[in-house]
C-alpha cells in the first residue's frame, strides 16, 4: 500500500470516527434522562402490578357485565378469562434504528427461539412488532419458523410511549376477545445499568393467579362504585402501563447499548489510526531512503 493509499484511508477513518463519537454523545445525552424515567416509572408498574395480581387474587366469582364495551381492552371479563392456548400474542419491541451493537440480534434470536418452543407445541404464534430493525430481521425468518406477523408500529419513540402502549393494548385485546389468540406476552429488554441488559418474556394476560402469596386478602372486598366499574377502568390500565413500562425499558437498553458501541467504535478508530500512521511512517522512510540512495547512485555513476 502506497502512502497516498494510506493516507485517505487515514482521513476516512477520521471522518466515519467523528460520526461514531457524534453518535456516541447524542445516545450518552439522551440515555441519563431514559434511565431516570425507568427508574421513576419502576416502584409505580410494581405497585400496579401487585396490585391487580392481589385484586384478582380476591375475586371469586366475576360478576356479569351489562354489555360489551366497544373497546375491546375494556372487555374485562373476556381478558381475564382463562383457556386453554391455542395461540399466542407477542408484542416484540425492538428498535428502528441500527448501530446499537447485538441489541436488535439478541431480540430477535430470543423472539425466533420462543416462537419455535411454541411451534413444538402446536400452538400458533402471533406477533405485534415495534421497531423497524425488528420488522425486518422477523420478516426473513418467516420462511424458516411458522409465525404471523399480525401489526406492526414502525415509529419506535425514544423514552417510550404511553400513546403507543395503549394502542398496542387496544390491538392485542382485539384479537383476545375474538378468540384469535389466548394469552398475550411481550418480549423487550430489561435495562440493567449503562453496560448491560437482559433480553425477556413478560406475561400480560391472563394474570396467572397466586392465591398463596395474598392469602391474608381472602377476606371479603368491599368495592366502590362497583366491582364491574373497577375492573372496567383498571384492566386496560393495568396492560397499557405493563407495555409503556416495557418501552421505557427499551429505550433505556437500546440507547445505553449504542453508546457501548459507539464508545467501542472510537478506540477501534484509534487503534486503526495509530496502526495506519506508523504503517505511513514506514512507507515514508523507505521512500526517502530510497530517493537517498538513488541519488547516492546517479552521484557515483557521474565520477
């Protein structure tokens, strides 16, 4: 390799490194506020969580509602129904953008070996998909795993979504009541810290009681207004909040694992930089040494 050939390489290097170290900053500027909305929003779904697991735990007997609602998330009764499962509702949540390391791979490596556990079972899978990288990995698998990809929502928001959350609720509980699918669960990443995540499987419906957990609430509840008015307003809550916490999660893991690649990409640069220069350095030295010497030669030749 000539030095000319070294030393554009050198100066591409430089230009894709003050991209990465851009991109390093934007994601590390961004992740601080992701992080401190997870960490806010945490106590509150836990809450909820236990919450409605208790209330349900309570429950004898569901009392009958006038009619249906006409959004399909509020039709409590039909939610919390159990049955045998047939087909599942997975909502995938991944990310539109790329250059944040294994993020998206990991995603869809787990979505693919949950969707074949599935597949040995002879139940069908059905997938809501949010985020583009997502989208487009799942699509290439449909031809080596049996999956149907059921919505979509390409506009993945950075620091998640409650709009979204209640869209994706409305979504999944639509084909909950027509009897499409009989448990809802989603797959997204749980944001550890600014170097790590873990890739999981979070149930959404139907609650999976624990009667011996909350035994000492097997007295009998009181409910104000009404027991039907309760669970018709604290149902599609409960599942619009279990997925907007799962998009927090999200957009915390993902943007914390671009700014580790990010980070990664900038000393590789380095290292390539400092590998090319004294690559050039030597190329240098040798043509200068070679000028020498054949001035040194055309000198000798004259005498």
């Amino acid at each position: 390799m000539n030095q000319k050939n070294i030393k554009d390489r050198i100066s591409s290097i430089k230009s894709t490194q003050k991209i990465t170290r851009a991109m390093k900053m934007v994601a590390a500027a961004k992740v601080k506020k992701c992080e401190n909305a997870v960490k806010a929003s945490r106590p509150f779904t836990k809450e909820m969580y236990e919450m409605f697991q208790r209330l349900i735990s309570t429950i004898k007997t569901y009392p009958d509602d006038k009619e249906p609602a006409e959004k399909s998330v509020n039709n409590w009764k039909i939610l919390l129904e159990k049955r045998a499962v047939k087909n599942i509702g997975i909502l995938v949540i991944s990310s539109d953008k790329g250059l944040a390391g294994a993020y998206n791979a990991n995603i869809v490596r787990y979505t693919i070996k949950e969707i074949k556990k599935c597949n040995e079972g002879g139940i069908g899978v059905k997938l809501f998909i949010i985020g583009q990288k997502g989208l487009n990995a799942l699509k290439r698998e449909q031809k080596n795993t049996k999956f149907k990809i059921e919505k979509t929502y390409p506009a993945f928001v950075e620091g998640g979504s409650s709009a979204l959350g209640s869209i994706a609720a409305e979504d999944m509980s639509n084909l909950f009541v027509a009897r499409e699918i009989d448990e809802m669960k989603i797959i997204t990443t749980r944001f550890r810290n600014m170097m790590s995540y873990s890739v999981e499987e979070w149930a959404l419906l139907p609650m999976e009681e624990t009667v011996e957990k909350y035994e000492k609430y097997s007295v009998e509840m009181e409910f104000e207004p009404n027991l039907p008015t309760i669970l018709t307003n604290i149902v599609p809550y409960y599942v619009a909040n279990i997925i907007y916490q799962a998009l927090l999660e999200a957009a915390a893991s993902e943007l914390a694992s671009r700014m580790t690649a990010m980070s990664s990409a900038c000393k590789n640069a380095d290292d390539m930089i400092q590998s090319l220069t004294v690559e050039y350095n030597k190329a240098r030295q040798a043509a200068i040494t070679q000028e020498i010497t054949e001035v040194v030669s055309g000198a000798d030749a004259q005498k």
